[in-house]
C-alpha cells in the first residue's frame, strides 16, 4: 500500500509541475524551426476547492463502452502470461500519457497481477524527433521490458510546424502528415514488437477555444492513423465535457455523479480522478484481456487484496 500511496502522490504533484508546448501561430515564411516554450502547469493552490455557483450539483455521468480487445492472444504473450500469471502493460506519451500512466496504475494494481509500467516523458512527441526518437527510446525500453498492452497518449506537443528534410512542414499539412505518419507507422510497429496489443488514448477537450480546435484536428488525424493501423483509438472528448457539452473543470463523480474536481488550472491537464475518468474503459478492457489470456494459458488469476488499493 506505501508504495502505491508513494506512486499516486508523486504522480498528482508531477502532473502539475510539467507542461506541454503548443505552436499555433500561422507557417512562418523562413526555413526556421519555430517552437513556443514549454507551458508550465500552474501550482496546486490555484485551483479552486468547490465548484463554482452556476456549477449544477448534480449531472449525469458520462459513459462510453469499453474499447473492443483483440480476437487472438499473440503466442509470446501468453508465454509471459504462461511463466507468472501477470499482465505488462507499458504506457507511453508525455505530460498527459503521465496521467495516463498514474490512473492504469491506480486501475490495475500489483497484487492482481498487473505490472503498469511507466514509459512516457514529458514534453516529447512526434514532431520533435531532433529532441528525442520516440520509436528508438521504446525499442530500448521494450528490449528490457516486454509488454502485452500498449497504451499511447500524445499529441499535445505536436500541434507544430514542423523542420525536416530541409524543408519546413506547416501543421497537418500533407507533407507534416506524411512525415508524422512515418513516424507513427514506425512506433506502432515498435509496440507490437512484443506481440502486445495496443491502444491509442486521445486527447481531453481544453479550455482555450483555439487550442481546443486545434487538439481536435491533430486527434482526427490520429484517430484516422490509429483505424488504418488497426489500432484501438478512445474518443476521450465525450468524457471531458459536462452535460452541455462543453468544458468545465468539475465534472461528475463516478461512484456519486455529483460534480468533483477534475482539471488543473491550466485548462490542458487534469488531476489523478480526472486521468482515472478518461482510462477506466481502458482499464476494464485490460481486466477483460487478462481474464482470457490467463485462461488461454492455463493459470489462475493472482488474488486481489481490496484493502491494498
């Protein structure tokens, strides 16, 4: 129970010490790379503690079925599943793949037999290969863990013009598409190097108008990529507004459906509860996957310990 307690509560205070970048700003006429800084996420005592006035105090709980798993178990992971019994499931992204990471860990604890591994980064993504190479640092990360579940969240550094090939890419124009699909081929390829089966989680609905459209158009984008590849993509927009439809940061509590706390002051972010919101089909997937594979090969199911979680 410390260790998880320990894990939950550096994840809130990171998902509040790092941001992502955004570059929304028209192509630029010179072949320079153009980049804004970094956004910092603000202090946890910015956020206010209550809901505001006009904030109904109570709304339907959104709901979404839980994502369709694979029809077959690729042969080496129900191996691994074969040796142990446990499930690997390694999530990838940057500042909000954090969150990601934080809420399946929270999900699907140690004693049932899931192992999250935590393999994002903050401020990386796919227009930022000079930075980092995304499918490079996995094949690393895989050789030393193999995973049966890939879970994937980014996109919010790459709303950016893009320079490569000595040319400058304007945002999700063709030649950005191509380059990012590329590169997106390339990692997926990387996850399911294990035989893991793999998810795409997109992004939340943010408060910036202009931000927001733009975030929408790179998930459309990724949404299309994810379907040609075969790879599971969760809408999460329908489950980061309230019942109008729009954004609010108080959204409603699973288990009371009265309004609670989920975004941080930024507007882009969100908070562990929030994160849990946007994973829990995910999650209940993942549950749903372990149960087969562990069928499939012939081990029973490690025993929960309800009072570690």
């Amino acid at each position: 129970m410390a260790d998880r307690t320990a894990v939950l509560f550096v994840g809130l205070v990171a998902g509040f010490a790092v941001g992502v970048s955004f570059h929304t700003s028209p192509p630029v006429a010179v072949p320079t790379m153009t980049t804004t800084p970094a956004v910092t996420a603000p202090a946890t005592g910015d956020a206010p503690t209550t809901p505001p006035a006009a904030t109904p105090r109570s709304v339907p709980a959104a709901t979404m079925p839980a994502p369709s798993g694979p029809a077959t178990i690729d042969p080496r992971v129900l191996a691994r599943v074969k040796a142990d019994g446990r499930i690997r499931v390694g999530v990838f992204g940057d500042s909000i793949g954090n969150g990601m990471f934080e809420a399946l860990y929270y999900q699907l604890p140690r004693d049932q037999g899931y192992d999250v591994l935590r393999f994002s980064k903050e401020a990386t993504g796919f227009t930022r290969y000079h930075t980092l190479d995304l499918a490079q640092r996995a094949r690393e990360q895989l050789a030393a863990d193999p995973v049966d579940i890939a879970v994937i969240s980014f996109g919010a550094n790459d709303a950016q013009d893009m320079w490569e090939e000595g040319h400058l890419h304007p945002l999700l124009g063709d030649s950005w598409r191509r380059i990012v699909g590329e590169r997106l081929d390339r990692f997926v390829a990387t996850a399911r190097s294990t035989g893991a089966t793999v998810y795409w989680i997109g992004l939340p609905v943010m408060r910036d108008a202009q931000m927001d459209a733009t975030m929408q158009a790179m998930d459309a984008f990724y949404a299309d990529h994810m379907r040609r590849l075969g790879v599971t993509f969760v809408d999460t927009r329908p489950l980061s507004v309230d019942a109008q439809g729009r954004y609010n940061a108080y959204l409603p509590d699973a288990k009371t459906g009265r309004p609670a706390l989920m975004r941080t002051p930024d507007g882009i972010h969100l908070i562990g509860v929030g994160y849990r919101r946007l994973t829990a089909g995910v999650a209940d997937d993942i549950r749903a996957f372990a149960a087969k594979a562990r069928a499939a090969a012939g081990v029973p199911a490690p025993q929960a310990n309800e009072a570690a979680r």
